[in-house]
C-alpha cells in the first residue's frame, strides 16, 4: 500500500499549525502580602539557616530511635497520608489522559465480508489506518488544559507532602504528650507511696498520742488526692495511646513506647532550631506551594476558556487498501485514502462561552487570594512559634528554681513537724506546692519540645527522609 505524498505532507504541516497562539495570561508569582524581611526581624544569616532548617530531614531531627520509629510506622500505615498518595495517583492519570490529547489518536481496522446471492458470491477485504480528530490547537486550548492539569497534579503531591509533615509532627506531639504523662503518673504514683508511708507513721503517732486527729485526718486526705490523681493519670494515658495508635494505624509496641521513669527531657533529644521568617523559606512550604499551582492551574484555565471564543479545526483522515481477494488486499492498485479538517465556529451561544472566560478570570483572582492566604498563614505560625521559643528557657529556668525552693520548703516543713515546732497543715501544703511545681516543670518541658516540632514544621521540614 502507498500512501499519496500529499497525505504525508499534510500529517507534519499540520502538526506544526498547533499552538499557533497562547491566549493565557502571563503567569507572574505574586509579592508576598506579608512584612519585609525587615520588618520580621529576619536577617540573610538567619535565612541561610531557615533554609538548612527547611531540608533537615525527619531523621535527622527525631533522633530518639523510639520515636523514629514510630514515625516510620505512622508513614507506612496512616490512612490520611494513604488518601493522599492515592490522590496523588489520581491527579498523575488525569494529567497522562489530558497529555494525550496534545498527540493526534491513531487506529487501525480490518474487515472481512462475504455476500451473495441466488447463485452468486463475492467477498470484500479491507484494511486501513485512521487518523481520529486531531484538533490544530490554534489558539492554545489543548496545551492550556494539559497544562492546568500538570499544575493540578503537582497541586495534589504537594497537598500530599503538607499531610505527610502534619503527620510527622502530630505524631512527634502524640508521643512526647504519652511520654510527658507517663512521667507525670510515674511521680504521682512516687508521691502516692511518699504519702502512704507519711500516713503509716502518722497512724502510729497518732495511736501514742503524738499528734491530734486532724493531723491525722489531714494525711488521709493527701493520700486520696494522690490516687485521685494516679486515676486521672491512668486514663490520660490510655488516651494518649489511643489518640497515637489512630495516627499510627496500628498498634502501638511496647518496644516504641516511652518508658515511663525516663524524664521528657532524656527522651525527646530535639535539636535547636534556627530563628527566621525570610519569604524565600515560606515559600517553599508544600502548603504555599500546592496553592501556587492551584494558581498556575487556573491562569491556564483562563487561556483554554478564552480559546473556546475561537474557531475549532479537527483533522480526519485515513490510508488503507481494499481487495476482493484477500491475495490482492495489499497492493498498490487497490490503496484508498481520505484526508479533510472539521471546522467549528462559535456562532451564537447565548453568552455561556464568555461566562466561562468571566468565571476562569474569578478562580484565577480567587486563586490569588488564597496563595496570599497560605502565605500569610505560614508567617504567622512562624512568628507565633518563634514568639513562644523567646521566653521558654527563662521560664524553664524559672520554673527549675521553683521546684528547686518548694523541695527545700518540704524538706524543712518535714523537719520541723518532726521537731513538733509546726503542724501538719504546713507540711501538707509544702507537698502540694513541691508536687504541683514538678508536674508543672513537666508540662513546660512539654511545651518547649512541642515548640521545637512547630517550629521545624512551619518552616516545611518533616517531609524528606534521610
């Protein structure tokens, strides 16, 4: 089978006839709608380091193995992060779909029939290639869409990157706040058997008459408080298990779990962070990023719906070669061909053609908005964070120097009710005071590593695996 020389000139020419005009608006990232780096207080050696800040790898910075590994668990089988992923599938499908449509559709057919009649046959053969409505994508319709669905699937695997960092950090959180109130049943169940032991001496001064009935009534008192305590704590921590094996997907081995007489400080082992809020570090949030694209996405969008105001040319065409003898089906007398475009012009469509244009232009300025948005977002989290971070180490200090005087009050409130120079109500109260400033120290410590994740979260670290 030959196929004409005009056909094979006509397929090339074609083809370059595509993208002839792009009718999109230039895409231009817009000026972060937020304070200058000076007026954020950021420096160029503070961006530096946010930006080593930003590519720390989550190994890196979990460097507890406990809790590394229950990161790595809550990777493998979150289901959220798994809709993500899958989401991301989705979108790359659709861009690979949309993509095709840029490349001309060919097909190929053959056909065999017989027919007759009252004393006659005769049969038919034929073969063909066929060229299916290849648009000349004059004015940037085709490479429009595609485009917009190129930036919708890079859209959704940054939408997956934020989930997976959400994880990282909510995970980190669980575990830490499982750890913190382990520490926290740990002392109370030390200062349970503290004060059970106080109550034992107690019964037997008050059996000799040492001290009154009050005094003895008062250290039953404490003792109750502290196992209402220890039950409070026992189902704080039941919950915190929970709430963790949720983000995980999965159970919780004792082999991850904090171990309850470590202290939160030996358990956590976060490393500093630098300071910064340079826009160049922000903008490399997944969050920021995803709704850039959404942006790119409906700027092209804008290129496809004006396109639509414009004639349609499709290209038809097909070669091919048909024979009542199948011996004879492929030679070159017998070859056929079709060639012929499709025009398509938008005559009177009632307005809908440029409502699509108004409404493509409206999700581009919505698009606008919402990257301001994200923008704003992540430098308010970051200040927020940094904010926070200036005065924790002077109130952990603070609070050390605390619990470091409420001991020493204890230990002479002790002494003295011993001597029989105080009551029971002074040592009473020492106790509360010494019990309250060390679960306070515990729920700073707390806070300060629960800082130490937002910041590193806020500044898009937690995505990368080293």
């Amino acid at each position: 089978m030959t196929v004409p020389s005009r056909l094979i000139w006509a397929l090339p020419f074609a083809a370059a006839l595509s993208a002839c005009a792009d009718l999109a608006p230039t895409y231009v990232r817009p000026e972060p709608a937020v304070a200058s780096a000076k007026d954020s207080g950021a420096t160029s050696t503070r961006a530096g380091a946010a930006r080593d800040a930003a590519d720390l790898g989550w190994r890196e910075f979990f460097t507890e193995p406990r809790l590394g590994g229950t990161i790595e668990l809550a990777l493998a089988n979150n289901r959220d992060l798994r809709v993500a992923l899958l989401n991301v599938q989705s979108a790359r499908a659709q861009y690979r779909i949309q993509d095709a449509a840029t490349g001309p559709t060919m097909t190929a057919g053959a056909a065999a029939t017989r027919s007759g009649g009252t004393g006659f046959a005769s049969n038919n053969f034929s073969a063909s290639a066929n060229l299916s409505a290849y648009e000349l994508d004059l004015f940037g319709r085709v490479k429009n869409l595609n485009a917009a669905a190129l930036q919708s699937y890079l859209a959704s695997d940054e939408a997956r990157r934020s989930v997976q960092i959400s994880l990282v950090a909510a995970t980190a959180n669980a575990w830490l706040n499982l750890a913190a109130d382990l520490e926290r049943e740990q002392l109370t169940r030390q200062t349970l058997a503290s004060r059970r032991q106080s109550l034992t001496l107690d019964t037997r001064r008050h059996d000799l008459g040492a001290i009154t009935g009050l005094a003895m009534a008062q250290s039953q008192s404490s003792v109750d408080s502290a196992r209402v305590d220890l039950a409070a704590l026992a189902t704080q921590v039941a919950q915190d298990r929970h709430a963790l094996e949720l983000l995980l997907g999965a159970a919780l081995p004792d082999a991850l779990t904090p171990a309850s007489q470590e202290s939160l400080s030996a358990v956590s082992l976060l490393p500093e962070l630098p300071a910064g809020v340079p826009s160049s570090v922000l903008q490399r949030r997944p969050d920021v990023l995803q709704a850039e694209h959404q942006l790119q996405a409906s700027t092209a969008n804008i290129g496809a719906a004006r396109a639509a105001l414009f004639p349609r040319i499709a290209l038809t065409a097909s070669a091919g070669t048909a024979s009542t003898e199948l011996s004879g089906l492929f030679k070159s007398s017998n070859g056929n061909w079709s060639f012929g475009p499709g025009l398509s012009v938008p005559i009177f469509d009632g307005g809908g053609n440029r409502a699509n244009v108004e409404i493509a232009e409206v999700n581009r300025d919505i698009a606008v908005a919402q990257y301001d948005k994200a923008v704003q977002t992540a430098f308010k989290e970051v200040r927020d964070a940094l904010i926070e971070r200036t005065m924790l180490t002077e109130r952990l200090a603070a609070q050390a120097a605390l619990l470091a005087s409420s001991e020493r009050q204890l230990s002479l409130a002790r002494a003295q009710f011993q001597s029989g120079r105080t009551g029971m109500l002074e040592v009473l109260d020492a106790e509360r005071s010494s019990y309250a400033a060390q679960q306070a120290l515990i729920a700073l410590r707390l806070t300060e590593q629960n800082n130490r994740i937002a910041l590193y979260k806020v500044l898009g670290g937690g995505w990368k695996e080293q």
